[in-house]
C-alpha cells in the first residue's frame, strides 16, 4: 500500500493576497485556481520544482476561522519547508522581506531557520543533512 499526505488546508484572509505572498516571497507556484461560487475558489500551491504535498488556501469565514488565521499550530512550527540550498533560498528570502524569527542553526537533522508567512504562522526553512 502507498498513501501520501496530497494538500495541506491553510486558513488565509484572502485569497489574493495569499497567493502573492507564497508566489512572490517564498517561490511557490499555483497548480490550480478554479472559482467555486460565492467567493470560494480553490487555489493549490506548491513549491517550485516539488510533487509532494500542496497547500491548499481557505478563506477563512467563520469568526473561529477568522481567529484562527496565523495560529493553526497553536504558536508551535506548522510547516517544514525543505530546501537543497539552505544558504540560496535564505538570501533570497531575507532580500525579499520574509521575517526569520531565528538565525540559521545547524542541528543533527539539517541547517533550520524558523520564519513567518503574511499571517504569524511559523515556518522551518530546512536543508535536511545528508542521510536525514
């Protein structure tokens, strides 16, 4: 049996401004972007060059949706960006305004710096060490 994860729902304010940040600031790409009626669309990004999981974006509605946008981990690292140039895409980041909350470390498992996307949620920029 083979089973992998296929998107990730990430609570966004707005689709627009969502898409901009991940496109422009952190080199996704958008794999589909279809109107769903009444606002809803549903918008795919991935990664430039990956096809594994995506992350799907969902407006939030709901007032608890609404709070929840930038906290779905519960202030804890949600996702794990890997990378196979930690000092490329950290440079280019950095340049382009992303906020790192730490600077690069280098652990066991890679070289990791944590960063926040448009709305608080933290994220691991990762360059996974050979073997891990």
């Amino acid at each position: 049996m083979r089973q992998s994860i296929g998107a990730v729902s990430l609570l966004v304010r707005d689709y627009d401004e969502a898409i901009s940040f991940y496109t422009a600031k952190l080199g996704f790409e958008v794999v589909e972007d279809t109107p769903l009626g009444g606002g809803k669309r549903w918008v795919l990004l991935k990664p430039a060059g990956s096809s594994e999981a995506r992350l799907l974006l969902a407006k939030a509605k709901t007032e608890e949706e609404i709070a929840s946008v930038g906290h779905q981990a519960g202030g804890r690292v949600f996702l794990f960006l890997h990378t196979d140039d930690f000092e490329r895409d950290f440079g280019k980041m950095t340049r382009l305004g992303v906020r790192f909350r730490e600077e690069p470390r280098y652990e066991s498992y890679g070289t990791v710096a944590v960063f926040e996307d448009l709305y608080g949620n933290k994220w691991d920029l990762l360059m996974p060490a050979p073997g891990a």
